[in-house]
C-alpha cells in the first residue's frame, strides 16, 4: 500500500492542474477528503475499541481500493473530488490501525517501533517515484498518472486480501451487529468526548501541539510542487499562475527533475529512519518532537527562497523533520494512553486534526492563487512556533517505568 499510494503521490497536484484545476480546487479537494475523514473519527474510534480492530481495517481496506477507480478514470477533477470523499469515508478504520500498532508494541520499544515501521514505509515507496517519472515522461502526466492509479487499485485489492489475516490485539470484544454500528454515531460522540477525562493532562496538550503542526502541513503540501513548477521554475517551467498543456517541453522538464527530488527524499528517509528510532528510545519522545517543530522553519524559508539545487536539502529535511514528529508523536500517544481508550482518543483527536486540517489545505490554495505564492508557506512558519512552544512548557512526558502498556 504504501509503495503504490505514493506512486501517483508523486505527481497528484499536476494531474489535478491538467484535469482543470487550481491551487484552490487542490485546496477544496482537500477540504471535502478532511471532512469525510473527520466524520468517521468518532465511530471509527468507538466501534474498534468496543467490536475489535481486525474487521473494520480488513473489510474497508477494499473500499479503498475501489476509491482509486475515480482517480483512474477522471475526465475531470470533479472526479477526483469523488474519489476523495469515498476513500476517506472508508478510512472509518484508521483509529483501528493505529490502535493496533500501538497494542502491538512493547513500552520500550515504541520510539524504535514507530521509527522501524516508517523505514519499512520509507523503503518500500522509494521505488515509486522512480515508477512515477518512467510513467510520466514515457506516456505523459495524465495518461501516465492513469496508468499509475490503475497500479494502485490492484495493490489495495491485493493489500485488502492480505489484511484479512491480521490477529485481533483487543482481548475482549463484543459481537458486531449491524444495528448497533448503524445506532454507534451517537454513543460514540458521547464516549469520544468523554474519554479526556480518564487519559493523563499531558495528552491534551500533545493533541494542541498535533493539531497546530498538521493544520501548517495541510496548508502547503499540495502546493510544493506547484511551486516549484511555476515560482522558482525548474526546469525553465513557465511563469507564475499558467498553466501549460500537458506536453509543454519545459513543463515535462519540470516532471524529470521534481521526480528527482522525490527520489532523493524517500532515500533519505530511508537512511535517516533508524537513528531518529534510536533518538526517541535513548533520549524521549519530547525532544525529538520539538525539534521537528524548530527544523521546519529554516526548512520552509530555504525552499521560499531557493532554487531547485535547494530542493535536494529542503524535501529531506522536511522529511526528517515528519519523520521526527511522527515518531514522537506515536510513541507518546502510546506512552500516555491506556489501551482500552486507544480507539476512542485516536478517533476524538483526529476528528478534530481533520477538521482544522480541511480548513488549512482551503486556506493554504485560496492564498495561494488569490494572494501570494510565498503566503501559505510563511503562515506554516507562524503556526509552528505556538506548537513548539506547547510542547515545551506543557508536555509531560512520563518515565519509563510510567509508560501505558
């Protein structure tokens, strides 16, 4: 899954130009996922803490790969928009997943677990944009990019199939009965919210710090390679604000080198994923997380400014910079979090991470297109800095012998 989800990945905002959309259109797509991704947090959270987490994530890993159908076959971006809403629907099981890595290892071992899993994730999507580039500069961005979401509807089929192995790591559960997740919404908003009661102060403020970052990532991540293609023009791309036919020789240019880059920065994460895994077990999960937060901003700032030699240290630092956060963040969940409420805290968090994530990827291609290129990127500086900062003096991050099994 993560080698074929990342193999479009590589190109996505330039197959949305090319179907008629924008900065903004790339905004409201990601408006309309989030959304849909927040509706499904809370039921998500409470049916795989009360029914388990093995049958949400086998089953609705096959509606996943029915999503990708749209992206393949789009005659436009509206389809694209389709595509989103129905995937997300599906990612009903994402608090089941992450649930179930958490009860799936050892308190001493998080840091080094969640770190090895990004190597595993890091490793097997280096190949992809190589994949990418060979698809997009021998058949073209759109019939290129067909051919690699096709790719990708088979991978999660397979994937799905594969998923239906999985052990159930809960326990004690319940029987599934339809009536009971038809009626779930509203019981599960209940024990959502109410959840906070009974987990440790310290994760409130891991979830503001959270939600701060990943509202500032949502903001511009569709938007790095627009601005490479169009601002700092690799490849001689044309200037700001058009967008040429596919074909155009300086824009498929453009798609060569942006490929580059990709490669470099999953090879990177590659190489860098062991010694943060390292970091987090030796010295804690709140260091690395501040630093992530301080390595964004000089990050943001080089790439603003920079060219496309600076890209090659700008996309593996941001790389670090997620893998640091990620890390830290899983570990510390799992550190704080008893796993009995594990499904519910992660639904009621992300629920509130996607809404606020929505309006940032609306804001971040409104300002984008409407304002100033650079704007989104310097708003993501301004964000980070109140999410360092309550990562330091509010984050209390527990001894080892205090960490949740």
């Amino acid at each position: 899954m993560d080698f074929a989800g990342e193999l479009p990945g590589t190109y996505y905002s330039d197959y949305v130009i090319q179907l008629g959309g924008s900065a903004t259109i790339i905004g409201l797509i990601s408006l309309v996922s989030m959304l849909c991704l927040a509706s499904v947090q809370f039921p998500g959270g409470y049916l795989a803490d009360k029914y388990g987490r093995r049958w949400l994530v086998s089953t609705l890993t096959f509606g996943v790969a029915f999503s990708y159908v749209f992206y393949a076959t789009a005659p436009n971006w509206h389809f694209i928009l389709i595509g989103a809403a129905v995937q997300n629907l599906c990612l009903l099981y994402q608090p089941a997943l992450m649930a179930t890595m958490a009860d799936s290892l050892p308190p001493e071992k998080r840091g080094m677990g969640f770190s090895i899993l990004n190597l595993i994730m890091s490793v097997s999507t280096t190949p992809a944009p190589i994949v990418a580039l060979f698809l997009v500069s021998t058949y073209g961005s759109e019939t290129g990019m067909r051919i690699a979401y096709t790719i990708v509807t088979i991978f999660f089929v397979v994937a799905a199939t594969v998923r239906l192995k999985l052990t159930e790591s809960m326990k004690e559960t319940e029987k599934v009965t339809l009536n009971d997740v038809l009626h779930s919404y509203p019981e599960s908003l209940k024990q959502g919210m109410n959840v906070w009661k009974a987990v440790p102060r310290s994760t409130m403020f891991l979830f503001f710090t959270t939600i701060i970052m990943r509202t500032a990532f949502a903001m511009v991540m569709g938007l790095f390679l627009i601005y490479a293609f169009y601002v700092l023009q690799i490849g001689g791309a044309p200037q700001p604000q058009i967008y040429p036919p596919e074909m155009d020789p300086a824009l498929q240019q453009a798609r060569t080198l942006w490929g580059l880059v990709m490669i470099a920065l999953f090879l990177s994460m590659i190489i860098m994923s062991y010694p943060v895994g390292k970091l987090l077990d030796k010295i804690g999960r709140k260091i690395p997380l501040i630093i992530s937060g301080l390595l964004i901003i000089p990050t943001v700032l080089l790439f603003i400014y920079g060219n496309y030699t600076t890209l090659f240290i700008v996309m593996p630092l941001m790389g670090l910079a997620q893998l640091l956060a990620f890390s830290a963040f899983q570990s510390l969940f799992a550190d704080l979090v008893p796993q009995a409420q594990r499904g519910k805290v992660t639904g009621s968090m992300q629920f509130f991470t996607y809404i606020f994530m929505a309006l940032g990827g609306i804001m971040g291609g409104l300002l984008y297109d409407n304002i100033s290129p650079q704007i989104p990127f310097l708003f993501m500086i301004v964000l980070i800095i109140p999410s360092i900062l309550i990562a330091a003096l509010y984050i209390k991050e527990p001894k080892p012998e205090e960490r949740e099994a």
